[in-house]
C-alpha cells in the first residue's frame, strides 16, 4: 500500500511541475507578495464583534466549506456588505433579496482584498461574488485617480468560452448603468472575445476601460499587440478555471500573467477543485482563502437523481417519454455532435420546440438558441457539455443526461443546471453498456454521496476501491486526486487517460506542421 501511496504523490507532483503561474518578471526578479493588498472596505462593526463560534454556526448552517488564514467573517445580508445604493436597488429589482452561501462568504473575502478560490458552480450565484467586488475596486481607483484615454482596466476576468463572457459582462453592465445613472463616475466595460470585430473593442480601449470580461485567446493577442496594457490591473478572476484548464488555455492565461506590474487581488473560481488546480493556484495566490459551497455540493444539491438503464436503440423514444416528467424548461445533454443533432431532429419532427447547441454550430446559431431558450421562447435545449459550459440557464426543471459523461465532472456540471436557489430538479440519466466501469463506480459513488436511491445495475458492480479508506487515509486525498471522482483513484482516472492521448495527438500535429483548432478562442 505505502507503494500505492507513494505512486500516487508522484503522479501528483509530477501533474504541477509546469503549473507555477506567476509572471516572468516576477519569477526572474524573485518578487514574491506574501501579503494580500488592502481594500477601503471593513464590515460592519457588529459583524467584526461576531464571535468565532457564531461565525463557524452560520458557515455550518448554510453549509459553506472554509479553509485559509485570517478568514473575513460571513455576512448574511447584502446591506451590511455597504454597496452603493443603486446596487443594492439593482439586487432588489432583480428578485435577489438574500445572498447565496458562496455569497455570504465569497462576497466579504473578497471585499477584504483577499485572494479566494472560490469551489462553486454555475447556480451558486458565484458570478455576483466576482463583480459586485469589482465594481467596487473600479471605483474606488476611478475616484482616486481618473482612467485616461488609452488606459488600460483595474480588474479583469477571464472566462472559458465566450458565451459564459457575454453573460458575465451582462450582469457586469447590468449594474455599471444603474450607478452611472445615479451620479456615480461612468464605468466603462469591455467585452474582449473572439468572433468579434476587434476594431470595436479597440474603440472602448481608447477611451480607458475600467472593467474587461474575456477569453484567453483574444486577450492574449490584443496584449501581445499591445493595444490594452495590464499596467493599473490589481483584479483578476479566472472563472471555471478547472475548464481553462482542461480547455488547454494554461499557456494563454501564464502569457497574460506577463503582462502585470504589480501585485493584484487572484480569484479563482471552479466547479471542482482537483489537487492540480489547487497546486496551480497556489503559486498565483496570496494567502487564499477557499470557500466551498460546490463539490460537497453533490450532495447539497436539491436535485433528485434518477439513473435508468436504457439500451442504446431504446435512448431517443424513451427520452419523449422522459419529458413528461416536468414542465419546460428542459435541458438535454449528450457527448457528441452528431447525437446533438440527431436528437433534435428528431424532437422537431415530434412537434416538440426544440433549439441545440453544439461546438460545430457558428456563433449566430449558438445566440439564437441559447436567447430563446433563456427567453422562453423554447422548451427544450439539446447541448453538448463544451457549448453550454457555464452557461446559466434559469429555473431548469429537467436535466436529461442521454448519456453518462466519461468524466464525472462533467456530471456534476449538468446536474448542476437544475435544483437552484433553493428549488428541487430532477436529473435522469441513461447507462447502458457503453460506459466504462470506472465511469459507472464514480456515478455510484456520487449518488451514495448525494443519498440518492442506486439502481440494481450499479449497486450490482463489484468495487475494487476495497483498500479505499486505507489509501486515503495514508494519503490525505479521497478519491481521485486529478478529476475529483470518488469511484476510482488517479492510476485509473479516465480524464488523465484523456488529456494524456489528446496531448501526444497534439504534439504529433505540431510535429506534422498543421495547426489545429484549440477551444474557444
Ligand atoms: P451564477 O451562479 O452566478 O451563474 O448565478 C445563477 C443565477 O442565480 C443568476 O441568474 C443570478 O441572477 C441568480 N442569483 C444570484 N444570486 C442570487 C441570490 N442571492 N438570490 C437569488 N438569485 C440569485
């Protein structure tokens, strides 16, 4: 066992040994920060006065997971939290009246100037955690000393694709126009993606840019060409940075590393939180603080999961019947494309009002259907998990998974679409033959975890994590180390099988001269 154990460090450590992020200037000058920066902001003097017993009972009640030195104390109402008024009336306005769990901790960490690695998912509310913050920051800097033409932004984040960057620079402006409107100082965002004439982001660049919501391939560029500097950036987030990660963006995002000049506040936030990217963080951050409402999560979730064992030619008649479970919306799920594709037609054919959104599609089909749906205009949307990562959707009734990722991850992920803000969804999802045992082991894992009902065809597997408790206990790390799945330890993890045949076909297509087509960029 101890062998076991000591094989398993290995591959870990062996996992981190590029990952260091922290700009070149840096690392050539030695300059490490070893305190976090200072905001203006303090809570509220009852709040401060809170003992630590009490703060440990509020975090205890709303299930919120702390680690880190020094920890800001949770707060329960956004008022205490002293954002300006028309914030405030924006929340209101917008139906948002109490704050999330990632919220009533996320939310003060971050107001205090702390780094955070924020364990949340796409429903946690996790968005306003980053921006409401910033805005602040933007402002403060913006009274202090004015941005002028030309100048480049105080805070900046990072997503992985573009829709999740759209959406995020809406609620970023959603709350900019009610402040401008009220007399505050105006607050200029930037959408920086790709897909999008550059010349017109370059526009907002000339006037000075306060905020910048981006992907990494687009900023990347648009920094090497040195039309927006990093110069007064002191705010960073990278969102879903396990998918930035996975998406193959770690490069990009070191390059953007190079281009600060001072310390700046790192948040990082991921659905799952595997020792990779923990590690990954740790040489970006400052002291963090890890808030965690999301993997623990699983079980949290208000989502009834149902797993049914439906054979392969049976899958697309017996989904009809599966929508009749709940009203719309419905989300469904496949792996690839051509199942996207196939199941879509098919539901039209049904007379069902169906859109689908998959990685071929271009961009103004991928709009369409993903504002009807949000609108309401459809009932039922048909994605892959790449396209809709990230993506929120409100008030998912039904998620529909037409087949079980080989990654639990990403299982995790879509469920996670239904059974927010305290609503109860269902997730129903098919098994047959065709996915692997170390998949299935995980899922079992998982439904246990959850205390959700487990179907005869799983509780029938025979479990070779017989040795589990003892290998954890040894080794400090439950389940898999790199994608987090419960039913199998890193040795066996399907993800890193994945990612490793990905990067020699990688390496072989740059050896053969042909660039290939990597995310979203
Ligand atoms: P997010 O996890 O940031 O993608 O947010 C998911 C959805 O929850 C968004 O539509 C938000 O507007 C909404 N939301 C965020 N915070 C709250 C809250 N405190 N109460 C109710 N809804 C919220």
């Amino acid at each position: 066992m101890e062998q076991i154990v000591q094989q398993e460090k290995e591959m870990i450590e062996h996992l981190s040994d590029r990952k260091t992020l922290m700009p070149v200037r840096e690392l050539a000058k030695g300059i490490t920060y070893t305190e976090p920066l200072m905001t203006g902001w303090k809570p509220p003097l009852h709040v401060r006065r809170m003992s630590r017993k009490d703060r440990d009972l509020i975090r205890k009640q709303w299930h919120i997971i702390v680690d880190g030195e020094d920890i800001p104390p949770p707060i329960k109402n956004f008022k205490d939290m002293k954002f300006p008024d028309p914030i405030l009336k924006k929340l209101k306005a917008k139906g948002i009246v109490q704050p999330t769990p990632i919220q009533v901790q996320g939310l003060p960490v971050i107001l205090s100037g702390r780094d955070m690695i924020g364990i949340a998912f796409t429903g946690s509310g996790k968005t306003l955690v980053f921006v409401l913050p910033l805005i602040m920051i933007a402002l403060q800097e913006e009274m202090m000393m004015p941005i002028l033409p030309g100048e480049g932004p105080f805070g900046l984040i990072v997503c992985p694709s573009r829709e999740l960057a759209r959406q995020t620079y809406e609620v970023v402006e959603q709350f900019l126009v009610p402040m401008r409107e009220n007399g505050y100082p105006e607050l200029r965002p930037l959408l920086c993606i790709g897909g999008v004439d550059m010349r017109s982001q370059l526009d907002v660049v000339k006037k000075g840019v306060h905020i910048v919501v981006a992907t990494p391939g687009r900023l990347k560029d648009m920094l090497a060409k040195k039309k927006m500097n990093l110069d007064n950036c002191r705010y960073l987030t990278l969102d879903e940075a396990d998918r930035l990660v996975d998406l193959g963006f770690e490069d990009d995002i070191r390059e953007v590393f190079d281009h600060f000049k001072a310390q700046r506040q790192t948040l990082l936030f991921s659905a799952t939180m595997p020792t990779k990217i923990q590690n990954f963080a740790r040489s970006a951050l400052v002291k963090p603080v890890t808030v965690n409402v999301g993997r623990a999560g699983a079980a949290n979730l208000d989502v009834i999961q149902e797993v049914e064992y439906v054979k392969q030619e049976a899958k697309i008649v017996y989904l009809l019947e599966c929508l009749q479970k709940t009203p719309p919306p419905v989300l469904i799920f496949c792996e690839n494309k051509a199942d996207v594709d196939d199941i879509h037609e098919y539901l039209l054919l049904k007379g069902v009002e169906a859109v689908a959104i998959h990685g071929g599609k271009d961009q103004e089909e991928r709009e369409y259907a993903i504002s009807s749906f949000k609108a309401g205009k459809k009932d039922v949307l048909v994605a892959t998990d790449v396209a809709s990562k990230g993506l929120d959707f409100p008030d998912i009734q039904h998620v529909i998974n037409y087949d079980m990722p080989a990654e639990i991850e990403n299982y995790v992920h879509r469920i996670g679409r239904t059974g927010r803000c305290g609503k109860t969804g269902i997730a129903t999802t098919f098994i047959n033959k065709n996915q692997s045992e170390t998949t299935l082991l995980d899922l079992k894992h998982l439904l246990q975890e959850a205390k959700q009902r487990i179907p005869p065809v799983l509780a029938e597997l025979s479990d070779p994590m017989e040795d589990v408790d003892a290998i954890t206990n040894a080794s400090g790390v439950k389940g898999c180390a790199y994608c987090g799945g419960l039913g199998h330890r890193i040795r066996d993890c399907p993800k890193l099988e994945h990612q490793k045949s990905m990067a020699i076909a990688n390496s072989r297509r740059d050896y053969f001269g042909s660039g290939g087509y990597r995310g979203e960029i």
